[in-house]
C-alpha cells in the first residue's frame, strides 16, 4: 500500500493545494462580498454559476482532454482559477463575479476529473479501496485547511486573492514535473435521469433535495455567519465543526443502512436535519458552545445523505452500471445544487440571515417524507442484490472519475475485511 500511495504522492499533492485553494475561495469570495454591500440574492447567483458550470464541465471536460491531453488541460484550468482569483480583486461587480466564479466551477470539476483519472489508472483492484480512503481524506483535509487561512488576512483587501491564486498555481506544480504516465481518455458522462427516476425514485428526488441543501449551505453559510457578526475564526470553525461531523457519522449511518432499508435512515436523517435547523434558529448564537454543537449535529446529516442516495440507487443496479448511476445522480446533484442558492438567497433577503435555515430545514422535511412515502410504495430489495454503503466526501467536489476510482465500480474488488 505504501507503494501505491507514493506512486501517486505528486497526484495528491495536487489536489491538496487545488482543494485548499478552494475551500480558502469558497470562504473568502462571500464574505468580500458582504463587505461590499451586496444583496444575499446577488452571492447566491455566485453560488449558482459555480454549480452550472461545475456540472458542465462534468460533460465538456472530457472532450477537451481526448484532444490536447490530460498534463496541457491541467495546466490551463489551473491557470483558469488563478485567475478567476485575481479577477475578482480587480473588477468588484456582482455580474461580473458571477462569471468569474463560473470559470472557477468549471475549472474545478475538470482539475477534479485530470486528477482523479490519473489515480484510477495507477491503482490497482486490491489497493483501490485504501486509495479511495486516503483520496476522500485529502479532499476533506485541504478544504478545512483553505477556511482557516481567511482568519489569517483581511478579507476587505485584495491579499487573500492573491495568495489564493498563487495556491491554484501551486497545484499544477507536482502533477507537471510529475513522471507517472498519463492516463487513458476521461470517460463520457452517460447518464439517463428518467430511467434512473423509473427505477430509483427516492435516489433521484432524494439527490436533487440534498443538493438544494448542500448548494444553499455551501454558498451562503459564510454570509450567514458574517450577518449574525461571528469573526472569520468562528466562521471557519462552523464550517469545519459540520464537515467533521459529517466525516464522522457517514460510516455509522452507512452501516445502519446496509442492516435496514435505506429508506428509514434517509427518514432519520432527514429529521435530525429539521430539528437541527429549528434548534439553530431557536438558539442562535449567543452561546457559542451550543452553536457549535448544533453545528455538528447538522453535518452529520448534511454530508453523509448525499451517499446513502447513492447506495439506495445501486440496490437496483447491476455492479457494472455504477459509475452510470452515480454520473446520473450526480447530473441530478448539479441542478439542485444551481437552484439551492437561489432559494436561501431570497429567503435571507426577506427574512434575514435565518432564512438560510428556513430553506434547508424545509429541504431536509422534504426529504424525509418523500422517503418514508416510497416505503409505502416499494419494499426494500433483496439482501442478495443489495451495494454496500461507501463514505464520500461532499458531493460538490464529485465527478464521474470520483465513481470510477470508488472501488464499488468494480465488482470484483475484494471488501476490506471488518474490523
């Protein structure tokens, strides 16, 4: 294993400083613009040509990489996102940040698909699992490490930007002196959302309504905490307390899963969202200790959903069709997560800050009651034919490469054993 995790370093090591610079970007470019003034309606629209472009570029990227490369496409997305960064200290309009963090969303997604790629043709079918671990792990970390930069500088100024963009500079640095052989061509998107409905209606509906949350979460959560007056640490904090808690809890509830209908833990998971964000908005923040906690409480269902819809699809798939299913769902992901954004960003402008909480513990109502409506339709299917639940990192940082290098997407791959 240490072999294989060495043979990639260069690989990880760019995707480590490609997610820091996200996670310090995703934090930064909302609270600049409440410092400017801007309607929460207008960062939402930010956070909506991100997710558009994101999933676009799922489709488009491939096509590009068949025909000059995997190395020269890296090379140009990641110049891409520099300067997207340098972009926004320049010109400070909401039009146009709208389009600089499209360029971003589509750059990202593709710098995910060139790395990913990359890792699944050096890994081998006994070493996939351990891969994928230590891969998820790198995301998650480098996104955490990027929030907690911004508490370092001063997000009035345009020096964040700058070290930003130097970070996403920095990714292509590893992968370009790099000596591993470049992979084979980015597979196509396939994906056929009607018949992947017709098959799996809670997967589908339950995708679309954990992307509306996640979406709203993920582009407006800095802009919560700005309004209700927590300092850049404590921002960061939130968002790093619920990515733990939802790193924690996926095995857990992932487990539950595989010993009973998914449906149930969807149910379960959808009502622990509610009442996390009811305990939110009732509380607030005057205590930090409990904000925290509720905090926590929320990422153990606002990550971990994402993936038992994903494993609740499979249950009807052949082992083979996984990578389809999951390009399908995560298709489906991308549209919820466009129009998340835009549903809290008008809550906010109505009703103030809290209406961030408004929409997703609407969301995470929906759905719980759309699954527990699906059990009365559906029993659950056979034990026989049934996937095994796979922790996953949030699903905006997921293309159909992430499906590829997941070990359910090859059958014959042996499961660790328990421990």
């Amino acid at each position: 294993m240490k072999s294989t995790i060495a043979s990639v370093a260069a690989l990880l090591l760019s995707c480590f400083f490609m997610l820091m610079a996200a996670g310090l970007s995703g934090y930064l470019i909302p609270l600049r613009a409440v410092t400017l003034g801007w309607s929460t309606l207008s960062i939402s629209m930010m956070a909506t040509g991100y997710s558009i472009a994101f999933t676009a570029s799922c489709i488009i990227t491939p096509r590009l990489v068949r025909q000059v490369g995997h190395v020269r496409v890296f090379g140009v997305l990641t110049t891409l996102l520099s300067m997207s960064l340098l972009l926004h200290a320049l010109i400070a309009h909401p039009v146009a940040w709208v389009l600089f963090r499209a360029i971003a969303g589509f750059s990202m997604a593709g710098g995910y698909m060139v790395i990913e790629s990359w890792l699944n043709e050096r890994v081998s079918n006994e070493s996939r699992g351990a891969l994928f671990s230590v891969y998820m792990v790198t995301c998650m970390a480098a996104l955490t490490v990027g929030q907690y930069i911004v508490p370092l500088g001063d997000p009035t100024t345009t020096v964040l930007f700058m070290v930003c963009a130097l970070i996403f500079s920095l990714a292509i640095v590893p992968t370009a002196l790099s000596s591993a052989q470049s992979p084979q061509p980015l597979t196509q998107v396939k994906f056929d959302v009607p018949g992947l409905y017709r098959r799996s209606p809670a997967a589908v509906v339950g995708t679309l309504i954990a992307g509306i949350i996640a979406g709203a979460w993920s582009g407006l959560a800095p802009v919560y905490a700005s309004r209700l007056g927590l300092s850049t640490t404590e921002g960061a904090s939130m968002l790093a307390v619920a990515m733990i808690g939802g790193t924690l809890f996926q095995y857990p509830l992932g487990r539950a899963s595989d010993k009973m209908d998914r449906r149930r833990v969807m149910v379960f998971g959808g009502i622990v969202g509610l009442l996390a964000c009811i305990a939110v908005v009732s509380f607030g923040v005057e205590s930090h200790l409990t904000f925290f906690v509720m905090m926590f409480v929320l990422g153990t269902v606002l990550f971990p959903i994402y993936s038992l819809n994903v494993a609740h699809a499979n249950d009807y798939a052949r082992p083979d069709e996984f990578v389809e299913v999951s390009s399908g769902l995560l298709i489906v992901y991308g549209f919820g997560a466009m129009s998340g954004p835009l549903l809290a960003g008008t809550a906010m402008d109505i009703v103030g800050p809290w209406g961030l909480f408004a929409t997703m513990g609407a969301g995470f109502l929906c759905y719980a009651l759309y699954a527990a409506w699906r059990m009365t339709r559906r029993t659950k299917p056979p034990e026989e034919t049934r996937s095994e639940f796979r922790a996953m990192a949030p699903a905006r940082e997921h293309t159909p490469q992430t499906a590829e290098l997941d070990p359910r997407s090859d059958p014959e791959t042996p499961e660790p054993a328990a421990t």
